[in-house]
C-alpha cells in the first residue's frame, strides 16, 4: 500500500483490518515505490495486490462469508440508493468487511490509478 508516510499508511483504515488478522503489507512510502511495483505483478512466486484498489478481498472462513452475505443482505437498500443516487461518483458500492472501526472507505478501481499515485503525478 502506498501513501506519503509509514505513520499515514498505517493509520488508513484500508490497513486495519489486515493488521489485525497479522496479514503481512508492504508499505511504499517512496514516491516510486508503488509505480514500480505496480507494475510487478508476481514476486517470489506470490501474487501481488494491491489493498487500496477495488477488486481486493480479504481472505475468509466460513464464519466470516455468512457474515458478509447477511450484512449485504441487511444493508442493499443503503447500497442501491447510493448506485441510484449517486452513479456519477461512483463505480460500485459494495458492502465488506475490509475496514475494522470505519464506517466505510472509498478505493480506487482496479484498473486505475491509487489516490497516492494521483497524488505524486499531480505534484
């Protein structure tokens, strides 16, 4: 995950979670770290992924996917009023259980780039 700071990467609320279950997370506090390996996509024979970007799914036990499923069950009303309402600013709204204490959290689409890395362009 990249961000202007190790201190900043790791108050994100896009990290908790993963910190949490004790998922190990490369931190890219350089401004090229996350272009170049945003462009690696295997080392060491492991996928890399990137956790601000969309298409991430926290890995899950049984337990946890009922869970999930009730919860997109319970909150599709929230979910379809913001797709309705609000189609211009978003891609997708999804319900997961990617954060830990935060309401919610906006990432960028798989195929674009990180808020950090509009961020280090636009500078």
């Amino acid at each position: 995950m990249g961000g202007e700071s190790k201190n900043k990467i790791m108050n994100s609320p896009v990290i908790q979670n993963l910190i949490a279950k004790d998922i190990e997370v490369m931190l890219f506090d350089e401004p090229m770290d996350e272009y170049v390996f945003s462009r690696i996509p295997t080392f060491d024979g492991k996928k890399l992924v990137n956790i601000g970007k969309g298409e991430f799914k926290l890995p899950q036990d049984d337990q946890e996917r009922k869970r999930t499923k009730a919860l997109k069950k319970a909150f599709s009303p929230l979910t379809e009023f913001w797709l309705s309402n609000k189609k211009s600013l978003f891609k997708s709204v999804e319900i997961s259980q990617r954060v830990v204490t935060d309401p919610m959290v906006i990432v960028a689409a798989q195929n674009s780039d990180s808020a950090n890395l509009e961020r280090i362009f636009a500078a």
